[in-house]
C-alpha cells in the first residue's frame, strides 16, 4: 500500500468499522534483533488511516510467535478471528500475507470467516475483497506460498546445517572443559582447573557409581564446578546442580565423539493440536551425525558405555520390568543384579517383616495380565551363599584392600583439597590483576577509584576463605598410627569376618557385588524346591550352583487350627498354659519348633491376639486343681461327678485344662457328695453307686472345708 491511496473495493461500509492491523515475527530472537522489521509493521497502521479507516486497532502479541506447523497457540491470530466474527472488522491488514499464517489451516479458517463477514484483507501491496473470484485466487496462491516458503526456507537452513554437521564443524557453543584452537580445532580447555574439574566429576562417579551420590559429593564439600553462563561467553563457577553433574557425565562430547541430533524435534497431537516439543535423547550411535575420536576426550569411549550402562540401572524411568539397581541402604543385597531365568526380565526387591527390612527377590512375570508371579524367594539366605561365592573370590585380595584404604585414609580429603588449592590460585591471579588496575587509576578519580578497590578488597576476602577451608582440612586430616594400620591390615587379612560383621554397611556390600559381578541368572527346577543360581563374573567367566529354596512366609506361618485354638484360649488363659495344649494335641510352630510361652506371644502379636502371659485370677471360675484343693477331694472324684453330668465344666478346646464355676461347686447334690464323701471316704452317687477313695491329709478339717461354702 506504498503508492495505494485509494481503492474501489472499499465501501463506506467497511470504513464504518474497524481496522485492525496484525504484527508477528517468528521467534523472540528477532523481536531483539530485527527492529526494522517491527518499525516497518508498525508503520502499516498510518497507511491504513491513509485509506479512510478512523479506528485502527494494532494486535502485536504475537511477536515472538511462529505461525508453523505445531507451534503454540496464538492468541493475537485468534482475537482477529474473534473480532471477524463478530462483525467488527472491516480490514484486516500485515505487512506481508506470510505474517498472518504459515498454515493451510489457519489460512482457510481466516479467508472463510472474512468472506462471510465482508472483510477485506490488505498487505503492502493490495487490497482484496474474497467475494471477488480473482481475489480469492491470488490471496489463496499467496497463501499455498506462504506456506510453501516456510517449508523451503527450513529444509535449506537444515540441509546446511546437516552438510557441515558430517564434517563436525557445527559448533554453536561448546561444552564446558572445551575450547577451540588456534586453528579452529576443539581442543581441551587450557585452564588446568577446568580441566581437573571436569576429570573429577568422571572420578567421583566411578567412585560412587550413581549421578545423585556425585551431585551430593560436590554439594556437601562445597566443591565449585565451571558452568556456561546464559548470557556472556566467560565461565562461571559455582556449586554444581543435579543436571549439570548428569549432563557431563551423559555428554558423548566428553568422550571424543561428535553427535548431532540427539534430541529432534518431534510433532505430536495434544487434545485435538499438534505440538512440537524436543524428543528424549538418542544413543548417540542413533542420532544423525555420529562421529567418534572426533577430538580429545577426558575419558575414553569404552568408560563413557560403561557410566551409560550405571546410569541405565540407576534410573526408575525405563521399561517397566528393570528394576531399581541403585546402591542404596536396603539389605537386599543382590538388587539389580538377579535376572529369571525362565522370561528374562530382572528381579525385584521386596522389604517385609515387622521391621520392613526382610528382603524377598520376585519375578512378577505375567502378574500385571491376570498371571502369576514367575519365581519368588526370600533374600537373606540367598545373599549369604552368594556372598560365600564372592568372599571365596575376593578374600585373597584382602591385604591389597586393607593397603589402598591405608593410603586414601593417609592422603585425606585429596580431591576437595586439589580443587580449592586451584581455586586459591586462580583467586590470587584475579586480587592481582585487581590490585594493578587499582594501582594505575589516578587516586584524586574516587569514583572509579573506590569500585576497584571494592573489587580488589572482595577478592582479597575470597582468598581468606578459601585459605580457611585448606587449613580445616589440614586440620582434620588422618594421622594413622601403626596400631590403626595394624588393625586395618588384621581386617583384610580376615576378610571373611569383615564382611559379616554387623558395622560393614550393605551399601559398601552391594557396591563390591555390583564390582566383580555383571549379573545372576536364576531358576527354579521343576518341583520349585531347588533354585539354580548362574553366576556371570565380570571378565566373562561364568559359575554354577544350587541351593535349596528359602520356605516363604506362607509356608512357614502358624497353622489355622493352632491360630483357632491360640485366640480361644488366650480369653481366659496364659500363654504357658496355651503352649501346653499345643504341644499336647501335637501341633508345631511355622518352622517346626514345639511351642513355648515365647512363641505363643509371638504368634499372639503378629495376628493381633489380645491375651497375657499368665492366666488371670477369675472370680467366679477355678480350675481342677484349685477345685479339688478347696472341696478336699481328688481330681478324680470331680472327674466322676462331671462323668455323671452333676458337676458342670467348661473346655475351650481339646486337652485344655477345666473351668468350674465356684457356683456349681455349692449347689445340690455335689455339695451334699461331696460332704459325704469327706466323712466316709466313699463317693455315692445317684442311684446306689459307691466308691471308695483314699484318706486325704486334711479330711480331719472337713468342718472347715463345709464352712467354706456355706
């Protein structure tokens, strides 16, 4: 609309409402960079006043917005498309028709709406009115190359990224610990504290075996790490995050070899919308450009698999039969390590018992269709024939053990103390650079003056702490006496009683495992009594053996009938009183002991049994025993009144001993037998029948006795 001051397609109708004049540039790099062009789209809304129009609305939220396939929704296209709608608009006005989509979709939903609505459509050029054939023609030829444009443009763009890419010279920004050559090479940093910087992170992994355990390592002693500022090209050095530590410690770069392409960008559609959103990351032999010994690597390419490999078992994101080989404080101590033999899928770690400490290896197989669990067993016995296995290996290795722990416990904090001695020096060259440009400034300057020499002072202070920790770490650091050195070569020596001695952590066990051992193949035989265990080694060399399969907590758990007769008595008896009918009725205990007063508590507490370790005093109920004592007679003659059905007594199981009510005992006729029996020594009972027992030692105070139930 340079030189268009007038056109016959616009109609006092059309000036009657309202212009709107829509700004977008594609990404937010070119709102910074390209401010001609903003000035230019600006500029649009006094040629558009030019042609008549009164109230002119400008929508520029979308600067910063790509119009293309699967980008973000937005919002300043769809105020226009609102406004059209609504009979609002009566022009609708870009710099350029690519400014208003990059999409056949978009294009179409605005054409449509504007040519329902009588809304023109204008660009630098020309007017169009869409119920004109000819307009729409060429607004829908300037569209399919709007569109095609954008696909041309991009494809060029990667076409040539991609060529110089597989020669490896598509470097934007390199990788911290790198730097490029006189010659244009990547070489490695020439500050030797970068580079023992990022050498350290690759040694405390391998010493600690996970990313987190790493990150914390630097966290806790306050070990600074260079990172790539967002803005600037100078290093910054700081207090390492987690994804810094991993990010190095997954970057192939850092092994020699050149990637490209490991995350692309991928399209997927979200609630009825395509997204865009970068992909996870690719082996690097499956990315578009793999080129290995591309450059000087801090470790090779064969240590760079193996930390891939450590990571891969560390994680809880992959496939959802791996488990999680972390070494972490449970006491399973084969974790990660145990595979099935019979699908192929690793075992998983269960904690059981009171406690939450008994570990239970399990292979849950097809449990997730409606199976079943493939093969299960219980841990602490398969760990301990295992660890015989590797103590039959190691134990040899001992005394070399006991000497290397000589040596790291003598050197100290070795790593913390080489990274702030570097850092103390880098440090001193800054005061000094600082003191010298403090120096040369004119003293009668203060302004500038007293910023250097805040600066020069700020260093100085940096310096003092840094010396501080050197000097606390001296402080601490491990003097070994020869008795120390003594005990540590007697712990090597006897390997065997280290390793199962209650103060040897399980993390430092499992770490050892997870050193000599690449896994274990396990399967059960065909009865599921015997479990055959296949030991891989690291070096490939392979051992075999069985053992019988530990008996889980099913198979070893208290019967139902003793469980019945347990909850029955512990109402109103003691838990040695229960223990003795059990042992009597010939039951046995889960793993086959006879009862005592312990198990029964035992048994009582992990299924939630009320009861007490004695009988309780009841006031109204004495057993045989005391029932005989107090009526004068023997057990027998009670027994024979209950065989004739005059003497009620309760039984709440089989060989249980006997409860008879105080009451019973004073009622008619076992009162009046039982008198009688006290003075004749004969035991009548209805209908003529006489017996005869023996004079008890205390029949002479039967008075007595009367009197106690009167």
């Amino acid at each position: 609309m340079n030189e268009l001051l007038y056109s016959p397609k616009i109609k006092p109708d059309h000036l009657a409402r309202k212009a709107i004049v829509y700004l977008r540039q594609s990404s937010e790099k070119q709102v910074r960079q390209n401010l001609e062009s903003q000035r230019l789209q600006y500029e649009l809304a006094e040629r558009i006043r030019s042609l008549g129009w009164t109230e002119i609305e400008v929508i520029d939220s979308d600067l910063g917005r790509s119009a293309g396939l699967g980008s973000a929704t937005r919002e300043g296209f769809e105020r226009v498309l609102s406004a059209v709608a609504l009979g609002e608009v009566g022009i609708v006005a870009s710099r350029e028709v690519s400014r208003l989509s990059r999409t056949d979709k978009d294009w179409c939903r605005l054409a449509e709406v504007c040519q329902i609505f009588g809304t023109l459509i204008g660009d630098e050029q020309q007017v169009y009115d869409l119920s004109y054939l000819d307009d729409q023609l060429v607004l829908g030829i300037k569209g399919t190359l709007s569109v095609v444009e954008l696909k041309v443009l991009r494809q060029r763009l990667q076409a040539g990224q991609e060529s110089k890419a597989r020669r490896g010279e598509l470097l934007k920004r390199l990788p911290v610990g790198y730097a490029k050559d006189g010659t244009g090479k990547v070489a490695l940093h020439p500050d030797q504290r970068v580079c023992e910087a990022i050498r350290l992170v690759f040694a405390k992994f391998r010493e600690l075996w996970s990313v987190r355990q790493t990150f914390q390592w630097f966290r806790d002693h306050d070990v600074e790490l260079p990172a790539n500022p967002i803005h600037g090209t100078r290093l910054v050095w700081k207090i390492p995050s987690q994804s810094l530590v991993a990010d190095i410690l997954r970057n192939p770069f850092y092994a020699g070899a050149y990637v490209w392409g490991r995350r692309p960008m991928e399209t997927s559609l979200v609630e009825g919308r395509l997204k865009k959103r970068q992909g996870a990351y690719r082996r690097p032999q499956e990315c578009r450009v793999f080129i290995a010994g591309h450059h000087p690597g801090y470790i090779d390419w064969a240590t760079y698999e193996e930390n891939q490999r450590m990571t891969h078992r560390n994680s809880v994101n992959w496939e959802s039969d791996e488990t999680t080989a972390a070494i972490r404080a449970g006491q399973g101590l084969l974790v990660g390590l145990l595979r099935c033999g019979h699908c192929g899928r690793k075992l998983h770690v269960r904690y059981w018992g009171g406690t939450g400490t008994n570990a239970r290896y399990l292979c849950k197989g097809d449990y997730d269709d409606g199976g079943q669990y493939c093969i299960g067993f219980g841990g602490a016995t398969v760990d301990h024939r295992i660890s015989d296995e590797v103590l039959k290996v190691i134990s040899p290795l001992g005394v070399a053990a006991s000497l290397k722990a000589i040596e790291e416990l003598g050197a100290g904090d070795t790593a913390q103390r080489a990274a702030l001695s570097r850092k103390l020096e880098a440090l001193e060259y800054e005061a000094k650079r600082a003191f010298e440009q403090y120096d040369v400034v004119d003293a009668r300057n203060r302004l500038a003056a007293a910023e250097l020499e805040r600066r020069w002072n700020e260093k100085l202070h940096e310096i003092e702490g840094v010396k501080e920790q050197l000097s606390g770490l001296t402080e601490k650091r491990y003097s070994l006496s020869s008795e120390d050195e003594a005990n540590i070569l007697s712990m090597g020596e006897n390997f065997a009683e280290t390793w199962h001695n209650s103060n040897c952590p399980p993390t430092l066990r499992k770490m050892i495992f997870r050193t000599v051992m690449e896994e274990i193949i396990v399967r059960a035989d065909s009865t599921k009594n015997t479990l055959l265990f296949t030991i891989h080694w690291k070096g490939g060399v392979h051992t075999k053996l069985e053992m019988n399969r530990p008996r889980s907590a099913t198979e070893t758990a208290t019967s139902l009938e003793a469980l019945d007769i347990i909850r029955r008595m512990a109402i109103r008896h003691g838990d040695n009183e229960i223990a003795s009918v059990l042992n009597r009725l010939g039951y046995s205990t889960g793993k086959g002991n006879r009862w005592n007063q312990t198990r029964v508590a035992t048994a009582r507490k992990n299924h939630g049994i009320a009861g007490q370790k004695r009988a309780l005093p009841d006031p109204d109920r004495v057993s045989l025993n005391e029932a005989a004592r107090l009526c004068g007679v023997s057990h027998r003659s009670l027994e024979r009144l209950a065989e004739a059905g005059l003497l009620k007594r309760e039984q709440v199981a089989p060989r249980a001993p006997w409860q008879i009510r105080r009451a019973d005992l004073r009622a008619e006729p076992v009162q009046s037998i039982l008198k009688l029996l006290r003075k004749t020594g004969k035991l009548v009972l209805p209908g003529g029948r006489t017996e005869t027992q023996p004079a008890l030692p205390f029949e002479n105070q039967s008075d007595d006795n009367d009197r106690h139930y009167e």
